[in-house]
C-alpha cells in the first residue's frame, strides 16, 4: 500500500485568528498533526495544503515533505474541503510520478489525537470492506432519547422518535458526534465518488479526551490543559 497523509490549514480564521500557526506546548499548532503523522509510521509523503505562507513555512520546519499551495477557490469560507483534498492529491502525484493507493487527512484543529488511532483508522479501511472512514467520539445527546429539533409550529420533539418511545438511553442505538480528526479513503473512492456516506462508510471511535477541535478561543483553551495535562 502508498500512502499520503495530507494536512489542509487555511489562513484567515476568524474565531482563533492564525490558530493554525499558534503556539502549543511550544510549537505552532499545525507541527502536532505533522509529527503525529509521522510517529503513525503508515505515511510514503506527508503533504501540507495551505494558502497561507506562515503556515506552510511552519509546515516545512515541522518537516512536511510537500508544500502545497492552494488556489484562492478552493481556500473560501464556503470551499468544501473534499476538492482541496483532492488538489493536493493530484499536485503529490504529478510532483512523484505515481498514485497512491490510501488517502488519510489529518484536522490541523484537532491535535490531542494520538498516532494510534491514525493505525487504527487506516487499518480499520485496510483490513475489511470499507470504503472511507470517518472519526467521532460517542454522542452527548442520543435523537432517539434526548436530541429534540424544532418544528415549523414552534413544537419540539425528539429528532428520531421511534413506536414504542425508548425509555433509558442505554437501549437507544449508539450515535456519535463526528469530530473530523481524520478521514481515510480508498483513493480511487476519494477522486471519483461524491459524498462522504458511502455503502462502505465506516467509523472509527475514538474517546472524548482526544476528539477535541478547536474552533473558538475557549476551545484553544480547553485544548491546551487537555495537552498540558498529558504532557506532564
């Protein structure tokens, strides 16, 4: 198996403004991802997408093997991220001459994961059926016993009731809050398929204490006892 990880890491956050280049236990934030990618041993190029110059200088320091830039289009804050994905795929493969064969991309946002559940993603798609994986850690609020949604007449109700209604959470069919922390594809699946649930979907879980994804000032926060925490 050729494997690429790629690290996509816009300029421009507006709720942690350059929150991809900050400082965490002393090293810009989007080092955490790289060098978990390389302790995960699984990775033939690790490439960093960004359209921010600091980022990618921070990127190469850090020891990324590419450095990729990425069109104005595909860096908007409407972009989705799938055909940047995509981009540096396709520059990697131009720049080495051959195509890979597993695609893994690593959230810059989300450093507390460890390079064990990068192996176990990738070996989750490997070993069975799947076509792509996704990460989540276990659901807060269950649709079929505590999440309720909003109806046009202002009622609320449960987002999944089921006939007869589930009483205790434990009978509810497990859920999980997807935490974008990596995603794994087949290659061919990731350059051809659109979509991210597929037949051959699978979720790799993954606890609450690395699922962290940093948005906001408070997540930073969070993030950097939960880090600070494990570190000491």
């Amino acid at each position: 198996m050729k494997r690429l990880c790629t690290i996509l890491a816009r300029g421009g956050s507006k709720g942690v403004p350059g929150k991809n280049i900050r400082p965490l236990l002393g090293k810009p934030l989007i080092a955490h991802s790289i060098e978990q990618a390389r302790a995960a041993s699984l990775f033939d190029h690790i490439a960093v997408s960004s359209d921010d110059t600091a980022i990618l200088d921070a990127a190469r320091v850090a020891g990324a093997d590419h450095l990729i830039e990425r069109p104005s289009e595909l860096a908007t804050d409407q972009a989705a991220k799938t055909p940047a994905i995509q981009h540096c795929v396709e520059v990697v493969e131009s720049q080495i001459g051959e195509q890979f064969d597993v695609v893994a991309d690593l959230q810059p946002t989300s450093p507390l994961r460890l390079p064990e559940d990068i192996q176990g993603a990738v070996a989750l798609l490997e070993e069975g059926e799947a076509e792509n994986v996704i990460t989540g850690s276990p659901a807060k609020c269950s649709p079929y016993f505590n999440l309720v949604e909003e109806r046009e007449d202002g009622s609320v109700g449960l987002s999944k009731p089921t006939d007869p209604p589930i009483v205790r959470r434990q009978d509810a069919p497990r859920t999980f809050d997807m935490n974008g922390s990596i995603y794994v594809w087949r290659r061919d699946t990731l350059m051809h398929r659109s979509g991210l649930f597929l037949a051959g979907t699978r979720l790799f879980e993954m606890p609450d204490e690395r699922s962290a994804d940093i948005d906001t000032e408070l997540d930073f926060q969070f993030v950097e006892f939960l880090a600070a925490r494990t570190a000491g």
